[in-house]
C-alpha cells in the first residue's frame, strides 16, 4: 500500500520512525539535505515535492508537468533484491512523464555504486553523457560531481534534460540556501553545463 506525504517531518509515524529517519540509516546526513530544507520544501512547494513510502521504501520526489525528478529513493536493506525498487519505478513510468535522478559514479569508496548504476540501466535509464554536473553540498560544503540519467517513453535531448535540471538546481537543490544554509547559491552556469562535443556536433 503507498502512502503520500504533504505534511511536515514530524507527523505521523511508521514503524516507530519517520520518513526522515529511515533515509538517515542509508544516507549519511551530512550527505543529505537538511532536515529544515526538506520541511520547507514540503511545506511551500507541497503539490511539486512530496515522499511516497511504504513499508519497504521512501522515496523524494519533485513533480513538474512533463518529468518527475527522484531525489532520494531508499529500499529497505532486508528487501533489496526482491523487486521493490523495480516496482517503485514502475509506478512512476506509469506516470508518463520522463524520470531525471542524479547518480554518483562508480567509486572505490562506495561499494553500492557500480549496483544502482547497474540497477538503474537495467530499467531503461540512460545517462547524459554530455552533461556536466557539479556542485558545493549544502552541509558538507564538498565538491559533488554527479552523473545524470533519465528514462523517458521517447527518448529525451541532452539540451532538453539539462534545461530540466536547471529547474530542478534552482527549485529544489538551491532553494532558499541563504536562509536555510548561510551560503549564497551557486550560479546555475557553475554548476550545470553541456560539454564541447555535444556544442560541436550542433
């Protein structure tokens, strides 16, 4: 059964823990946003930014008309494997709109990289392999480089999906940083840009 979330963090409970908490068990906090950053995402953008979670998942998301942006999606340890997540990303290609996620490269450091990268391709994702993506973390104030993918019914521009991320930058990732954060945002040039071979071959 899924279960939609508008309201704040601090509501309702499931399985003794919010939504919030059980991310934590995976992400490493300082990796995340913060947890006033997601309050007031779902507080002032509450028809775009919601959680979807169930038993075996949560999932963060930011919907506009013709994509949907996955921010953060936790299936639980014990069932990993089991087809939950296939499940989860079925429910939004249901959708009909294009799905944009950000995913790490394939690190030493990180053993699960090499399997969501796998995971995603395995259901039709494809990475923009032309668009560079890097950007200060908000809490950590490290350099994040990110690789971009999409999975689409027809299959999407590069140009198309950087346009969308600038968007999801600005609404999602950038929003009211000086407040939340102290720190003026990125610029949205610095952050996100089309390489020269895609630019040449236009």
């Amino acid at each position: 059964m899924l279960i939609q979330r508008r309201e704040s963090l601090v509501g309702e409970l499931l399985g003794g823990k919010d939504w919030y908490e059980r991310l934590k068990e995976y992400f490493p906090e300082r990796e995340m946003k913060s947890k006033q950053h997601f309050e007031t995402l779902l507080k002032e953008k509450n028809e775009l930014y919601q959680v979807m979670e169930g038993n075996d998942y949560v999932v963060v998301y930011f919907e506009q008309q013709d994509y949907v942006f996955i921010d953060y999606i936790l299936v639980s340890g014990n069932t990993r494997g089991k087809g939950i997540g296939g499940k989860v990303l079925n429910l939004f290609k249901e959708k009909g709109k294009a799905i944009i996620l950000e995913v790490e490269p394939v690190t030493i450091e990180d053993g699960d990289s090499e399997k969501r990268i796998r995971f995603y391709e395995r259901h039709g994702f494809l990475k923009m392999e032309n668009i560079g993506y890097e950007r200060i973390h908000n809490v950590s104030k490290e350099l994040n480089k990110m690789d971009i993918y999409c999975w689409s019914i027809e299959k999407c521009a590069e140009d198309w999906v950087l346009e969308k991320m600038s968007e999801i930058y600005t609404n999602v990732h950038a929003y009211k940083t000086q407040e939340l954060y102290g720190v003026e945002p990125q610029s949205v040039a610095d952050v996100l840009w089309l390489r020269k071979s895609l630019l040449e071959v236009n």
